[in-house]
C-alpha cells in the first residue's frame, strides 16, 4: 500500500519535533545528573585527624576550627583521633592519604620531632606533607600535683631542682611539646627528667589530679582551666610576661629560667601531591575561621592566639616547618635519647 506524500511530510515534521524534545529532555537530565554529581562532590565528608587523645589540647583547638571550616566549606568535618607512635600512626594515616584534601592533619612539633625519633617512618617527613596554614601559637605552662610542698612557683622549682631526676614528668608523647619541654628545662637545671609517657596530655592530666604523677608541661590551651580551679599547681609560663589569664604564674625568666624558652604552634597539614588549587581553598577557608570573633574570643580565654594575618600563607607554614626542624632534632639529641622503632 501506497503511503501518501503528505502524510509522509507530516511524519517527518513530527519525528523531528519528537527527536528535538527527546534531545532537550535528555539534556536536561545530563544537567541534573551533573548538578546532582557537583553537589555529592562538594559535600563530601572532610577528616580532620588529630594524633592525641580527645579532651586534649590539640584535639580542642581542632574541635573549634573544624566546626568554623566546615561552615566555610560547605563540607562536613568530622574528628578523627588517630593515637600511637608519638602522633606517627596519625601522620602516617593522612600521609598515606588519597591527595584531594578530604583527609587533613593538624599536628605541632611532634610531626617535626619523629624523623629524629623513630627508625621505622613509612614517610619522609620533609616530602609527605603539602602546608596548608598555621593555626595558632602559645607558650607551654609547667603544671604539678597539689601536693608538691611549698607554697609559691619559687619553691616549686626550688623542690624540683632538690629532686633532680627523681621529679617524674609526664608527657603526652615522645617528641611533644610537653616532652622536649622537660627535656629543656632539665638541660638548663642540670638533670636528665624522668619522663613518663601518656596517650595524651588529658590522661596525664588525670594522674596529676590523682597525685601519681609530679609534673607536666602542657599547652596553656589545657592546664588553663586546672591552674584556674586551683586543682593543679601553675608553676612557670615560657612567655615573654605574664598571661593575664594566669596572671599569678610567672615567666620562667622571673624565675631564673630564661632558657627554657619554648613556643608551640599547630598548622594543617594534606598529604603531598594535593592540588594548589585545593590547598588555596583550604587555606581560605581556615583564615575565615580563624577571623570568626567567637573563635578568637574562646582561643584568647584558652591562652592561644592564631598567627598574624601575613603567617598565615601555604608559604609562611612551610618557611616555619623548614626553620624549625633543625632546631627540634638539635633539642631531641640533647636529651639522650636513641631512635627507635615506633610503636
């Protein structure tokens, strides 16, 4: 049968119209599967990994800017408390880390002590990690237990130099701050410390509140609220003057100390090979966190303050990162100790 030329025409146009909808819809599929894939990508799950315990210093500093980070982000942040190895076992984990920026560490002087301390790294501290931003800077304070006699910081120290090595020091980790502080302080009173090593400043913490342990140098960011309630002795702060949160401490150098001089500080860290681009975003979403009014305010009541506005570069971390692992391998072979197998 025979079809007719103008029914014929007609098909055609209508084929044509069917073809050009089918092509606008399947079109705008593409576009919502596209919008759909953007925002899974964009609100992926970020992992802040922090090598101490929860309840420490570290762990509350990155409590407060990853919950502001995440804000800027548009990303979840969640905490991840990886501990061990003097913070190896968490250094590891982000360095090991697929390089996109989803898996982030914030470490102190801990992560620039390891190389000096431990034979077995899966990592090459200078080349595994990419800068993002240094967060914040605060002198260390000695805190002891209530029952050390004496009355005043200067009969604390005058005890803890009768002592000498039978003045037991807790620390939160072979090669922390808390660590390389009392290897200090013992290199300019003439002893080698005890030293007596804990998950994580808040434990030790625990033991001087139980009077187990004698003493602990410990961010500021921690020991604050202790010193304050009166449950544990503040001893000497190694700031230039006095904080006025802790206005009753007084300086190491009021105290005949002026060497034991010592300054921690927390940056971000991903792992090498992540792009600029991630990084830059990174580094911009820290620097409005750090801005955040209640942010500074809390970090102030804590004892801590972010670094100066020009610090605060991918660049200006890595200058700090290159400058001080000299001077941390330097303090780690002073106080004797041999490398070992991180466990």
């Amino acid at each position: 049968m025979r079809r007719n030329k103008k029914n014929t025409g007609e098909d055609a146009a209508v084929i044509h119209r069917i073809s050009r909808r089918a092509l606008m819809c399947s079109g705008l599929l593409l576009a919502a599967l596209a919008t759909q894939a953007h925002a899974q990508s964009s609100s992926r799950t970020v992992t802040l990994v922090v090598p101490y315990a929860a309840g420490g210093g570290t762990d509350t500093v990155a409590r407060l800017i990853g919950e502001r980070m995440s804000g800027a982000l548009g990303q979840t942040i969640i905490i991840e408390n990886v501990i061990g190895g003097g913070s190896t076992l968490a250094n590891d984990r982000v360095a090991r880390s697929t390089p996109d920026g989803s898996t982030i560490l914030i470490n102190h002087v801990a992560l620039l002590a390891a190389p000096s301390l431990f034979t077995n790294l899966r990592y090459d501290t200078k080349t595994a990690f990419e800068p993002v931003g240094l967060v914040n800077n605060a002198p260390m304070v000695l805190i002891g237990r209530k029952t050390i006699p004496g009355a005043q910081p200067k009969d604390f120290v005058a005890w803890i130099k009768a002592q000498g090595d039978k003045a037991n020091f807790a620390h939160g980790g072979i090669g922390t701050n808390s660590h390389l502080c009392a290897v200090m302080m013992g290199n300019v009173l003439g002893f080698k410390p005890t030293v007596v090593a804990y998950r994580g400043s808040a434990p030790a913490i625990g033991d001087l509140l139980a009077g187990q342990i004698d003493l602990l140098w410990d961010q500021v960011t921690n020991a604050l609220p202790q010193i304050q309630a009166g449950t544990l002795h503040g001893i000497a702060i190694t700031s230039p003057k006095r904080l006025e949160q802790l206005k009753d401490v007084p300086t190491t150098a009021e105290l005949g100390m002026p060497e034991v001089s010592y300054t921690m500080w927390h940056g971000l860290y991903v792992a090498k090979g992540t792009p600029k681009e991630t990084i830059g975003t990174l580094n911009a979403a820290l620097r409005k966190a750090l801005s955040d009014p209640v942010l500074l305010e809390k970090l102030t009541q804590l004892g801590t303050l972010p670094f100066p506005e020009a610090e605060l570069t991918p660049e200006a971390h890595a200058k700090l990162f290159a400058s001080d692992l000299p001077r941390v391998a330097k303090l780690v072979e002073s106080s004797g100790i041999k490398a070992s197998e991180a466990k």
